[in-house]
C-alpha cells in the first residue's frame, strides 16, 4: 500500500492545494490503509477518541460530525481532515547477530523517536509489552567509545537508552533556511553527508526558532501567525486542547529529508524539507548558535553491550520511560531479534613467563597459531585488529619499560605502571610502550601496527559470578594484517596473580573492523583462549635463599643501562652472584634460572651451555655448575621445533655466596644469530 505521504508526493516538495486533497483521502482513502473509524466523545471541552494499537508511522486523523443513528459516519463525503499524528515506534522485523564478548551498538529505525525511548533484551519465549524481565545472555552499560565506564551490568531488568542524532552531538547546527514556493532549503554549519541521509525524518527544535525576530516559544510576545509560521517550519506541534493555557504538549511529525543538487550533485552542507510558502514567507531565522534539529527516523545505543554467551533470537523490546507519570518505563512492541555466536578457533594458543615466581612482574610471552583454512584473512580487504583480552584478576599488562631490580628487591621499588584508565584515540607510538617484542614465524615478520590501544579494566555482571577483563588492542592497515597458518608471539611486561597451568589467563580476537567486506555478525575471523603454560612457584620467604640487591650483574657492571656489551661465541658472558646474609645466603644444589631477552629471539636448541666460575681456587662454590636448557614457551606450541630459550643453573657442592663472598661465573652459550640484546637478563 502506499503511505499517505507517497499518495501525494508530500514527502518531496509541499503541495499546492494540500488540505482539500487530504479532505479528499478522509473522504476516499483509494488505497491507504484504513486502521479504524473510532467513537469519539466529548470530555473537559474537546474530542476524545482511544486509537488501538498499530504499526509505527505517520496517520492522518480525520473528522465526521455527521453520524447515522448506529454512531458511524452518515455520509463519506463528510469526512475532514483534522491533523498529521505520529504513532511512535520501531519499524520492527530488525534482526542484529554478533560475536559473543565484542563490545557493540544497536540502530534502530522508526517513527518519533525522542529522549525517553528505551530497549530490553528479553529471552526468546518471552513477550514485550508490559515490563519483561530481561536475560542474563546479555550485559550492557560496558567500556566503549562513547560510554567510558568499566562496569557491564548485567541485563535482567536493564534498559538500554536509545539516542536520536541531534544538532549538539554532530555539532552542526542550521545556519539559515531558504524558503521557496514548495520547500525549504535547509542550509547548515557544516557538511552533513556523513551525519544525515535523504529520506531521514527530522525536526527543528521550536525554540531554536525565530520569527520577524520573535522568539516562536514566547506567547507573551508571538501571535499566533507566528506559531503556526514556527510549527510548519519546526515540524513539531502543540495540541490544540493546551493552547489556552497550562504547560503545552506538543507532538512531533516532522520532515523528510531530500538531498539538495548542485549541478547534479548532493550538496555536502544543504537538504531540503517539503515545507513551501507560496503567499510569500515570514523572517525565519535561528537564536545564537543556530538551529538544533532531531532526527527523529533513527536511534542509536551507545557502544556498551556485550554478549555473554551463544544464543540466538532473544528478542528487543522498544519502550519509553516515564508514561502516564510512571517513574519507570513500559514497553509496547518488538524491535527484532538479537543473537550471539561463538567465532572459529584459532589451532593453539597458550602464556609463557619468563619468570616461574608467582606475582612477579616480568615479560610474558603470548603465542598464538591462526588456523591453516581460515581463507578470511585473505578475503578481508579493510583494517584489522588483534585484541588480547586479559583476564585482569589472573594476569595484569604493565607498560614494556625497564623493570630494574628495586622492583623486586624491596616493597616501594619503583616498577613499570599499570595500564590505567583508557588509552584514548589509538597510536602508533603506544604500540612500543605496550609491547616489548613482536614476533612471527614469517619471512615478512609481524605485520607492522598501524596503531596500538587499550580499554579500561571491565566487569562483568553475570548470573555465574563477575568477570574481569582489560582489552589491548593491536590497530593493522588495510592488507597489513594477521595470515593464516602462523605463529605469532606478543611478550609484554605482565604481573601473574595466578600462574597454574592450563589456566585460561588471555583470550585472542582477530578482528576485521565490520564495515564493507566485514559485517558485525564475523567480524571476529577466530577467537582463542590462551593457557598458562607452567605453574608458578612462591617468592622465597625472609628465611629463605635469595639474590642480594644487584646480586645478578652482567660483566661486574653497576646498575648502568648507559653501557653496551659486545656478544660472540668467543667471548663469554661474564656474571656476578651475590647472595644474602645468614640464612639467604646461596648454598649447593640451589638453582638460578636465567631469563635471557628477547625471549623469542633466544634459541639454544641442541648447544650445550657451560658455567664456570672464575676463582683462584676451589673453596665457596668454585665447583663447576651445571648449566641446562628450557623453554619457556608451551612444548605444544613449540611442536616439532624444539626452543629452548632459558638457562637454570645448579650450584655445586660446598657453595657458599653471601654479601661477602660474591661469585664470578664465564657464562657460554650459543647466541642469536643477530640482533639487539637489552642490558638487563631476568634471573631467579
């Protein structure tokens, strides 16, 4: 059928003898859609006629006041056409799917939308209207772009706020109108093809309005030409019955939008509305700032809500708070349905640490495998993302600066900073402050970031107990991004709270950024759970071993990390041990394990390693040492390519290293082929 606005072009350009052609549609509606002819009786001086429900859109009230003896109309040509209403509402039949624990917004489409409308996810057997309680599939009110929290609340009972696009918060108001014969043209402050489509419904606030310089909202100064000149223009209406007095209600009907050419194309900063003034128009100007405008066609969440878990068709609910005097809101009809999948697997993914002592800080090893069919990394044409979701309670991301040993040594060292708050708008210089090593096994290396970012630490609400998380982000270009069959590991300085093996402690996304060739529903291409590839193991109590302050020093150097080292196969890696007093003093068979970094460019294999010390003669441990290697990454990561990228070192017999019997040690050991070596090697 066609809408009442397409059966006369009203929605293009405003029509010459408008009113006598909607007298004659009340009189023959042809082929519009006839909803209902309704009793109307007379109650506080006026006409009160009940409406039953029906879809959303724009209806034209009509009126009889001749009636046969049964109360309907006694003759057609009778009918009059009073005014435009909206019925406010959704379009309905909307259906979103995304991945589940992806932070996302809704955009619906419908009529009237204002700033009390609401949404309610609901379980799939439940209905809408009324106050249904929601489901614990969905949270909302999460960390995204708009919202800045860090709190998702779980959804039973949450409503969701929907936001119509406004003057405000594109920042482009109207600078002026243009009044012609069958429409207006809207200029404004800016380009708005970005921010505003042909065919969106839209209003302009009423008290943004002037006219011949009168303030269209002030009744003490403005006649009432002057309002009715406001309304045509605003596309907002009081009732009549509240003209007299006592605070106006007004109701919105608003205006299609229609692009405006310009030697054939859409101009960026002007649209048109089918409003005319064939009679010749009034002053129609804006206060300071302009005229602010709604689009009232279109409302969109902010980007706060996460799946939970896999299910499909819950349902959403559209609503508005605050009727008829209620603090709460009700909801009257179904927008759609909203459904959550669980992405592909990655092949294997785990954490390695380049310590085994529990809560030290110390650069873990994230590795991953993408897996050998995923053809959509090849397919995807726009930008990329990896997302390291980490489980912020188990293991917690610091910066990837220098971690000197007053870190560990005492209670107030001073250590690399949590990552607090959010990073803001993405950056490629964040990416070396986040990431201490980038590696893959591809002779293009680790695609290079566009830009890096992280999110604040996020909870959970849910049914089974809070989860705690913090998002880092890796930003890549257009067909820079991850391959498929590849390793990759991702090392960045981290505190373990829990180091158990097989302990999910990350969770890995490889992303596409939905837009043309990604939609929201695949946009993550496969998803991994990261283990903990080792248990952990306490910190050594006061009475216990332990290193002295600077008790680990390469080459007897201060703690100077102004000073360089050449590496080679001939010259050893010299080493001074100092133990503690007393009972920390380090005795035999006590084991040092040596962290060299970068980790993932330290490959022993099969080369042997020797630790000598170098002293005048045998006494206070001067006994050979046993010198092996391991690995710190996960073995089945590592699969058939053996990496052995530690040392643990084990003291012999009559050892004996205090504060005042310090050990030097010729440390031998096969060497990366090339590259960079920091001046600090982890040691425990």
């Amino acid at each position: 059928l066609d809408t009442l606005e397409e059966s006369l072009a009203s929605e293009k350009a405003a029509q010459g003898d408008w009113l006598n052609a909607m007298d004659a549609r009340c009189q023959r509606p042809g082929n519009l859609s006839l909803t209902a002819e309704l009793p109307a009786r007379v109650e506080g001086g006026g006409l009160v006629a009940s409406m039953p429900a029906q879809p959303a859109g724009i209806v034209g009230v009509c009126y009889c006041a001749l009636l046969d003896v049964a109360g309907g109309c006694r003759d057609p040509m009778a009918w009059l056409f009073v005014s435009l209403l909206t019925v406010l509402g959704p379009h309905g039949g909307q259906a979103w799917r995304f991945p589940t624990k992806v932070t996302f917004g809704l955009t619906v489409y419908g009529f009237g939308f204002g700033f009390h409308d609401q949404l309610r996810v609901v379980p799939a057997a439940a209905s809408c209207p009324g106050d249904p309680a929601g489901t614990d599939v969905f949270a909302g009110r999460c960390p995204g772009r708009a919202s800045g929290g860090r709190f998702c609340q779980g959804a039973a009972g949450t409503n969701i706020a929907l936001h119509p696009m406004t003057a405000d918060i594109s920042g482009i108001s109207i600078s002026r109108v243009e009044p012609r014969q069958a429409l207006t043209v809207l200029h404004f402050s800016g380009p708005v093809q970005e921010v505003l489509k042909p065919h969106d419904m839209m209003t302009i606030d009423l008290d943004s309005i002037l006219v011949d310089d009168r303030p269209a909202s002030d009744k003490d100064t403005a006649k009432p030409p002057t309002w009715y000149d406001a309304y045509r223009l605003s596309g907002e209406y009081e009732f009549q019955d509240t003209l007299a007095g006592g605070s106006p209600r007004s109701h919105a009907v608003g205006h299609r939008l229609r692009p405006m050419l310009s030697d054939g194309e859409e101009h960026p900063s002007q649209m048109t509305i089918p409003v005319g003034w064939r009679g010749g128009a009034p002053a129609l100007t804006f206060v300071a700032g302009g005229g602010r405008w709604t689009r009232r066609s279109e409302a969109d969440t902010q980007e706060e809500l996460r799946g939970v878990r896999a299910e499909s068709g819950l349902r959403v609910c559209w609503g508005v708070s605050g009727v008829s005097g209620n603090v709460g809101s009700t909801f009257f009809r179904e927008v759609g349905t909203l459904s959550f999948d669980d992405p592909p697997t990655m092949r294997h993914a785990s954490v390695g640490f380049t310590t085994l002592q529990g809560r030290a800080l110390a650069p873990a090893v994230v590795s991953f495998q993408t897996a050998e069919q995923r053809r959509t990394y090849y397919s995807v044409q726009g930008a990329t993302q990896l997302v390291l979701r980490f489980a912020s309670d188990k293991l917690r991301p610091h910066f990837a600066e220098d971690v000197p040993p007053s870190c560990h040594e005492t209670r107030h060292g001073v250590c690399p900073a949590t990552l607090q708050g959010e990073s803001g708008s993405p950056a490629q210089a964040l990416c070396g402050r986040l990431f201490a090593e980038l590696w893959a096994d591809d002779g293009e290396g680790f695609p290079v970031p566009s830009a890096c970012s992280f999110g604040a630490v996020t909870v959970v609400e849910t049914l089974g107990g809070n989860e705690e998380f913090q998002e880092l982000i890796i930003h890549f270009g257009a067909s820079f991004g991850l391959k498929a069959n590849t390793r990759y590991m991702v090392v960045l300085n981290a505190r373990a709270m829990v180091m158990t093996v097989g302990q999910q402690l990350v969770e890995i996304d490889a992303m596409c950024v939905p837009g043309p060739g990604c939609p929201a529903a695949q946009s993550v291409l496969e998803r991994a759970g990261a283990l903990a590839a080792h248990d952990g193991q306490p910190r050594a109590t006061r009475e216990e071993p332990r290193l002295a302050p600077l008790g680990f020093m390469i080459n007897s150097a201060e703690d100077d990390l102004s000073r360089s080292f050449e590496l080679s196969e001939a010259e050893p890696l010299r080493l001074q041990l100092t133990g503690g007093d007393g009972p920390q003093a380090i005795e035999a068979n006590m084991v040092l394990r040596v962290f060299p970094w970068p980790a993932t460019l330290w490959n022993f294999g099969d080369e042997p390693c020797t630790a000598e010390p170098e002293c005048a003669d045998r006494s206070a441990g001067c006994g050979s040492w046993s010198c092996s290697t391991f690995s710190t990454l996960d073995p089945a990561f590592v699969g058939h390519l053996p990496r052995p990228n530690a040392l643990q070192l084990v003291a012999p017999p009559d050892t004996y290293i205090n504060s005042t019997t310090p050990l030097n040690m010729s440390l031998k050991l096969a060497l990366p082929p090339s590259g960079f070596q920091p001046t600090r090697l982890g040691a425990e």
